[in-house]
C-alpha cells in the first residue's frame, strides 16, 4: 500500500474487535476505492459521524467542521433556518485528504446530501431508503422492485445499494434544477401511491410502532439538509460491510448485504461497476410528476 496522505494516529487500533479490523485498515480501504467513491462526495456538504472506538465505543454527530482537521479542508458555510443570524460551516468532500483526516476523527461512515454545496437546494439524485422493520434483507430487497417497478412505470430509471446495514437505498439521478423541497414532494407522493398497493408488505407510517412488519418506505433523505450514505461508505455494523452499489438483477432475496465488506472489497472492485452511467443518466421529473398526478 502506497503510503496515505494523511497521517493516521493509532493506526493500529481495533475498530472491529471480532474481525479484528483496524484504523488504519479503514483508511487504506478509503484510499484504495477512492476513485468509486469520489464522484459522491464531490461537491458534497458533508455531516460527519464520529466513532473513535470503531464498534467498542459511542458515536456522536457532528455537523461543524472540527478544527483538528487540515486548514485547507473545503467547507461551506450555511445559514440556520427561520432566519437566525447563526451558521454551520461544514466540512465539503472530495478530495483524498479530506477523507482520510475524516477516517482519523473516527468517521466509519460517509453521510452526503444530495445537492452540491454550490448548489445545496437543487439536489442531483433523489433517494428512497428502504427500512425493513423485521430487520431482514430479504423484505427490502422484495421492496426495492416494487419501488422499482413504480419508478418504472413513471419511465425513471433507478440504482439499487445496499445500504451497508438491513436496508436499500434507491437512487434517480436528476437534472439540477427542482429544488429540495418539490423533490420530497415527489417522492412522498410516490411511495405514499406505491405503498398503497401492497399495504400488507409496506408502509409510510412514520411511527415505528404503527409499522408492523412491513417495510417503510422512507422518502424523507430527499429533505433539504438531510444526507445519506454515500455508495462505498463502511458502516459500524458486524463484518464491517460497506454499501454497495448493485444491479437490478443481484436484487434478491437471498442476497447477505454482509457479503461487501473491508476483507474483500477489491473482488467487488474488479467486477463491473452498476452504477458506471448514473450521473451520465440524469433525468427531468416533469413528466413523471404529471404521469403520478394521473395514478
């Protein structure tokens, strides 16, 4: 391994004690897979998720940037809402250092939004985060194609991941040009009409309880200021698995999530990449609001 960027302090701390992953494991993963992940983050307002144990510790958010971080670390200042005179100044991605001094604050994982900090209210992709309350797989995985079927049907093309945890995240690349708040509007639309279709197996009932056993489907990371985990991004989980973008066609069932990890990752690497065209596929929702206004 080329020697990184940025120094890593305790590279030799274990971040998953049964795997016996470490620190600097975590970080010459980001180095490696850099270029996959580099698109995501490019531009990216960034929150960060601060783990500096790995598995054995507490985590804690943070959305300012952390003055520890290199001097030159991108950022984007953004006023509070409601017209506070107050402002957070976070951290921007895409670029190596920035990863890997986030990797030595403990960041496991990469939460990005979906708009550019040059343009934080028009989002590039809207997102539907598939969360199966029974805490399997297999349920998101039947969900995503119904979700995909829907998006179909509105003559959307979608991208499946998995989202390093239970769930699965399903992306549309946009045109920039809707802003945050007409993009969660489609989308609470749309899973609100795709859920009434199966109310057995899904739901958009936002209370946990009130969910059952079926899958809630979550259109809400299409929010103005919320984020998601980047394609690539490890997460704190068992196995140390990372989200992984799929094709349509790996959707199953019988799919272990756990399968993409940091022991592995460079099999993953070789096999064509799904995801290769999503920002050459960047699609107007003119047409699809008017065709789901007629569902």
């Amino acid at each position: 391994m080329a020697k990184l960027p940025v120094t890593i302090s305790n590279p030799d701390k274990v971040f998953w004690p049964d795997e016996g992953y470490t620190k600097l494991d975590l970080a010459e993963y980001y180095a490696a897979i850099f270029a996959k992940l580099q698109p995501y983050v490019d531009d990216r307002i960034l929150s960060l998720e601060r783990c500096p144990d790995g598995m054995k510790g507490k985590c804690f958010y943070q959305k300012e940037k952390p003055t520890s971080m290199p001097p030159n670390t991108p950022t984007k200042r953004i006023r509070h809402a409601g017209g506070s005179s107050e402002s957070t100044n976070y951290v921007v991605g895409g670029s190596l250092e920035t990863q890997l001094a986030l990797v030595n604050l403990g960041c496991i994982a990469v939460h990005v939004t979906a708009g550019r900090s040059s343009a934080p209210r028009k989002p590039d992709w809207m997102c539907f985060d598939l969360d199966p309350s029974t805490g399997e797989f297999a349920d998101a995985a039947r969900a995503a194609l119904q979700v995909k079927d829907g998006l179909d049907a509105l003559k959307l093309d979608s991208y499946a991941k998995t989202s390093g945890s239970r769930g699965i995240h399903v992306f549309v690349p946009l045109r920039s040009g809707p802003d945050a708040d007409e993009v969660l509007e489609f989308a609470r639309t749309f899973v609100a009409r795709v859920a009434a279709t199966n109310p057995k197996d899904l739901t958009v009932e936002h209370s946990i309880a009130e969910r059952g056993q079926r899958v809630y489907l979550d259109p809400f990371r299409n929010g103005f200021g919320q984020t998601v985990v980047a394609p690539y991004s490890v997460r704190r989980r068992e196995k140390a698995p990372f989200s992984t973008p799929l094709a349509w066609s790996e959707v199953k069932p019988s799919l272990d999530p756990a399968t993409f990890n940091l022991g592995n990752f460079r099999k993953r690497l070789k096999a064509k990449d799904p995801w290769a065209d999503l920002f050459r596929n960047r699609q107007s929702l003119k047409d699809a609001a008017k065709s789901l206004k007629k569902l």
